[in-house]
C-alpha cells in the first residue's frame, strides 16, 4: 500500500477553477452591462432635454422645437432655421449620442415641438400638429433598445 488509489479533485484545485469562472463571467457581465448603461444614459439624456424644451416653451412663450436626425439633436425656437438655434445647457447647440447609438422611431428624423402652453406635438413644413396619441421614440444601439414616450396634451415623458 503506497500509493492512494482514490482519484478526485483537491480543494485547492476547485478554488481556483472556481476562481477564474468567477473572474471571467463578472468580465463578461461588466462588458454587458457597460454597453447597455451607455444606451440607458443616452435615453435618459434625451429625457431631460425634451423636458427642457417644453420648459423653455412654457418659460418664454414661444414654441420650441427639438429637431431629432441620426444620432444627434438640437434645439430650435419658432421654426427650425440655423438662426433660431438655442444654445443648451452644455453649452453647445447640437447634442451628439455615441456613434453607434441612433434614433429608430418610425422615422430616422422628426421634429418635437411644445407650444406656449407646453403642448407636444410634431412639426412639418414650419406647421405644429398636436400629437393625437402617444409619441414613442425608440433609441437603438446593436440589437438593445430604449424607448420614450411623450404623452399627448400634457408632454409628461415617459
């Protein structure tokens, strides 16, 4: 009897198996996690700008516009022209999402407006139409979405 025929894993060796699975799925979470907060920081961003318009819009009252094209917005008082721009809080006139993050509503570009009275609705051709139902904008950044809604007659923001 000199050798233990017994065979099995030692404890040292299932710690450290355990070790380096518990190491590479937190990686594997983290670069997940990481690119969806882009996307969830992104739709929050535009959030608080649509917010901002309809405040400015019942702050100054005038109409307000936030022009939405690509991946980037901008926003417009009376009528979208390149002398009616607002400068943002940022203190720039156009804000740019990540390159690889871009509007995926119905359309690629739109124009939300909010009246005097802080009423969305959808600018064409220099004319606002109030919305009649809710407005949804859908963010896209590979297969991950995020989705706004502006609700019609009040502007609260979903």
């Amino acid at each position: 009897m000199c050798c233990n025929s017994e065979k099995g894993f030692t404890l040292l060796e299932l710690v450290a198996v355990f070790g380096i699975i518990a190491i590479l799925s937190s990686a594997a979470f983290y670069s997940i996690s990481s690119r969806s907060s882009e996307l969830i920081t992104e739709a929050d961003s535009l959030r608080s700008y649509i917010r901002y318009t309809q405040a400015r819009a019942l702050a100054y009252g005038n109409t307000y516009i936030l022009q939405c094209s690509g991946n980037s917005y901008a926003m417009y008082y009376e009528s979208v022209s390149t002398k009616n721009i607002v400068t943002l809080p940022n203190g720039d006139t156009r804000v740019r999402m990540a390159d690889d993050i871009r509007f995926a509503s119905g359309r690629n570009s739109f124009a939300l407006a909010f009246d005097n009275w802080g009423v969305p609705g959808l600018m064409e051709n220099n004319t606002v139409t109030p919305l009649s139902r809710r407005f949804t904008i859908t963010l896209r950044k590979e297969k991950q979405t995020q989705t706004i809604t502006v609700i019609p007659a009040t502007g609260f923001v979903e």
